[in-house]
C-alpha cells in the first residue's frame, strides 16, 4: 500500500524545482534500494504509484528511474515494468564537496587524511626515487614561493606538494586518493590560508611552511619514521587550526 510522502515542493526554488525534486526522488528510491525496502529482482511501483506517493510529475519520475539506471541499480523489462538489479553493484565510496560544509567537517577530513598520508610520508621517504626527490622538491619550492609572494593559490601548492609526496610512495592509490578528494582538500586549504592572516598573524602561516620543509628534509634523508611523525604533526596542527579558527568566528559572531 503506498502513501503519500512528498518531497517538500515547497521549498525547491523555482528556478531549480525540476532538478531538485529529481535529485531527491533519486535519492530517497536509491535509499529505499539500498535498505532493502525494494530487494534485489524486485518489480518497483509504476509510474503512476511514485506520481501518486511523492506528489511529482511524470517527467521526475522518468527522469529519476532513467538516471537509476544509468548508475546500475534498475533495469527494464520490455511489457513487464522496472526491476532492481540482481546482485546490486557494490556502492562507490563516495564523500562530495558538499560533505564538507563548515569547520567541524573540515577537522574531520584531516583525520581522514591521517590515516593516509601519515603513512604516505613514511613509504615515500623509503621508497622515493631520484626523480621522484626532485619532484618533491620542486613542488616545495612553488610552495615556499606562494608563501614569499603571498599568492592566492597557495593552497594548489600545498595540494601539490603532498601530492608529489603521495606519488613517491610507488603505490598508484596513495595519489589517487588524494586526487579523489582534490577539491574537498583545497577547499580546507583555502578557509586555511585565507583566515591565517587575520586570525593568527601569519604565525600558522610561517609555521605550516616549515613543517613542509621538515618534511621534505626527513624524505630527502629517506628517514621513514621520522617523516611519519613529521606528517601526523603537520595534519594534528591543522586539524587544531580549524578547532582554533571556529571557537574564534563564533566568538566574533
């Protein structure tokens, strides 16, 4: 038995209302699938039943199920109707920018990245070749230059140089992870850098560049465990940093 369960119309803008109910009927059949509520080689309702449930339109519906298919979760049946597929793909990992909308979030990130790039450091100082140094190097050096030249993209340079740090592992998925959650780092490295000038004076700023160039010392001397260390303190104090920054803008508020 279906009941009606709109998707708050009312509160979709008028300039994006087609493409927000969309979204959100993907979204809730999506969950309803991978909650089991519509199990694997299972019929789902028709057209008519979701217009009648959600309170949307034709073309949501169709435009919904279409997108559904295109992720591999549904598939048609010519003259029987619309089935679940059987077995569902695995779910991709998956966190999207919109993940990563305010401090706390951004903190938790650096925990995340932790995890990885702690031991990211300690292989590549290990594992790094000649060419893989000069990289390294290279990119702290356009690092050290944004920070001399106080350019705005200087949170792309650091990006770049843990990304050459990453490839220095020789392990594909040290880089592609990072490269995964590109945006989602530069974001936190924008808000970082962008409100070090006015919250602590550039003194996180001067700081933050010579845990760069610690680092780049401990993987020139290839001295693995030292460059782990090096990277959890570099990440614990960023992690501080945002903690700081919001107790301060909620303070000022």
């Amino acid at each position: 038995m279906f009941y009606n369960d709109p998707l708050n119309i009312d509160t979709v803008e008028p300039f994006n209302r087609k493409e927000s109910l969309t979204e959100r009927l993907v979204e809730k059949i999506s969950n309803d699938i991978r909650s089991g509520k519509y199990s694997p080689g299972e019929k789902l309702p028709t057209e008519r039943e979701f217009i009648g449930k959600y309170n949307v339109s034709r073309s949501v519906v169709r435009e919904a199920i279409a997108s559904l298919k295109s992720d591999g979760l549904l598939q048609s049946r010519q003259g029987i109707g619309v089935f679940v597929i059987d077995p569902l793909p695995s779910e991709p990992f998956k966190i999207s920018i919109n993940d990563i909308t305010d401090l706390e979030n951004i903190a938790l990130m650096q925990e995340l990245r932790k995890a990885v790039e702690i031991e990211s450091a300690g292989l590549a100082a290990e594992r790094r070749s000649s060419q893989q140094m000069k990289n390294i190097t290279a990119a702290y050096k356009k690092l050290e230059k944004a920070y001399a030249e106080n350019e705005s993209d200087i949170g792309l340079e650091d990006f770049g140089f843990h990304l050459a740090v990453a490839q220095a592992t020789n392990n594909k998925f040290f880089p592609d992870f990072l490269i995964y959650l590109r945006n989602q780092i530069t974001l936190g490295l924008s808000i970082k850098y962008k409100g070090s000038r006015r919250f602590s004076n550039n003194t996180y700023r001067s700081n933050a560049l010579r845990e760069h160039q610690a680092l780049l010392s401990a993987i020139t001397n290839k001295d693995s465990n030292l460059a782990r260390e090096l990277m959890n303190a570099h990440l614990s104090n960023a992690s501080q940093y945002y903690q700081d920054l919001e107790k301060y803008l909620a303070d000022d508020e």
